[in-house]
C-alpha cells in the first residue's frame, strides 16, 4: 500500500528561506528501494515509466528528500515564494529533465555567491530522479478549491471511523479516488500526488488507516491555504 511519511506533509518551511542555500550541507537519501539507473547520468527521468510500484517508490523517497534539501529555497510542497524557480512547472518530459539534472548536478552561482549547492555528487543520480519524481507530480495552483468543503467532510467522516464508528470505507475511497483523477499537475504529469490520491491510498485495500487518510487530509489542505 501506498503509504506517503506524513511528517513531511506537515513540514513547516523556516523563514530560513531568505538566504542562500549555499551554507546548508545535503542531507543524505536512502533509494535503496528503486531500481538502479547506471553511472552515466541519463538526461530523462527514469522512474516515471516504469511501473506503478517504482514510481510511487520514488515520490516517497523524493517527497522526503525535497523536503530536507530543497523545500528551504524552493517552497514547501515544490510551492515557490518567489526566491527560487517554481518547479512545479518544469514540464515533465526530456525538455524539462535536462534543465533539472543539470542544475541538480551542478548547482547555480550567481554574482560569486552559491543559490544552490551542487548535490550531483554528494546525493546521487536515483536521489535526484526521486526528487524530480514528486516535484512533477505537484498538483497545480487552485486544483482542490472547488472539492475541499467535500474533502473537510470525508476528513470528518474518516476521523470517525477511526474512532470505530460505522461507514462505507469502499464508497469514500471510491469518491477520493473520482476527486484524484481530476486533480491536474504543474508540470503536465497524467497524475496528480494530491491530497485526495494519498488518502485514497491509505483507505485500500485489506486493512485501511482511516486516522491516517484524515490527518492527510488536514495537514494537506491547511498547507494548500
């Protein structure tokens, strides 16, 4: 089962985000779950074609990595303030994925002074794609407007249920799952990691976490606004 750390939904981004991100050192990743890609860094994201599985792998892994490593400058939930590019947009396709593993690689300097640091060699190429896996999958601007008072009720609903009252668990990740696949991404990903695809995922199959869809719902939508 698809099951996101929901700690790095609730990261709170410091106003630490003003400076340079020169002067923090990166934190180290464990991709051990995903595929090896080679030594020679490719120039398109390997993970995002490579089966279910492997590519919900990679969002959790990159979910956490962006946030220890690049959430400072670049915004919690790839959201930018306006220091730093939104990567939420960088089309997610070979276009898109060259720009990003380059600067990835090798960082950007401007005026003698380091924006960001190179993270190439110290995190690693299934680091980067991790990474670059969850940015493109952001959910655009404004996607969970329209759904949120229903996404409040079957928040209310699931924290219910988790207290062992009585509901229909099939019909409400049937619906969370209807209100995912109308969530359109940033980056032009066919699929959106939106709030309502997480908790969808946590109410499947045999044994379903009702408190834990309700608290993604909650940190999710309270970071959406």
């Amino acid at each position: 089962m698809f099951r996101l750390p929901l700690a790095s939904l609730g990261l709170i981004v410091a106003t630490s985000m003003a400076h340079a991100h020169g002067d923090v050192a990166p934190q180290p990743m464990n991709t051990d779950a995903l595929p090896d890609v080679g030594e020679e860094w490719l120039i398109e994201n390997p993970y995002r074609n490579q089966g279910e599985e492997v590519w919900k792998a990679a969002i959790e892994i990159g979910d956490s990595g962006y946030n220890q490593n690049c959430a400072r400058c670049h915004g919690l939930g790839a959201v930018s303030g306006g220091l730093a590019p939104d990567l939420r947009y960088l089309e997610a396709e070979e276009y898109g994925d060259e720009w990003y593993v380059e600067r990835f690689r090798s960082g950007y300097t401007q005026n003698g002074i380091t924006k960001m640091p190179a993270f190439g060699e110290l995190l690693g190429q299934k680091a980067a794609w991790a990474i670059r896996t969850y940015i493109e999958t952001r959910p655009d601007d404004g996607e969970l407007d329209d759904v949120t008072p229903r996404l409040l009720q079957i928040r209310d609903e699931l924290q219910a249920m988790a207290g062992g009252a009585s509901g229909d668990a099939a019909a409400l990740q049937a619906e969370l799952a209807q209100i995912a696949e109308g969530v359109s991404t940033g980056s032009g990903a066919p699929v959106a990691d939106s709030v309502a695809f997480r908790a969808a995922n946590l109410i499947s199959g045999d044994n379903p976490d009702f408190e834990a869809a309700a608290e993604a719902l909650t940190i999710g939508l309270s970071a959406a606004n």
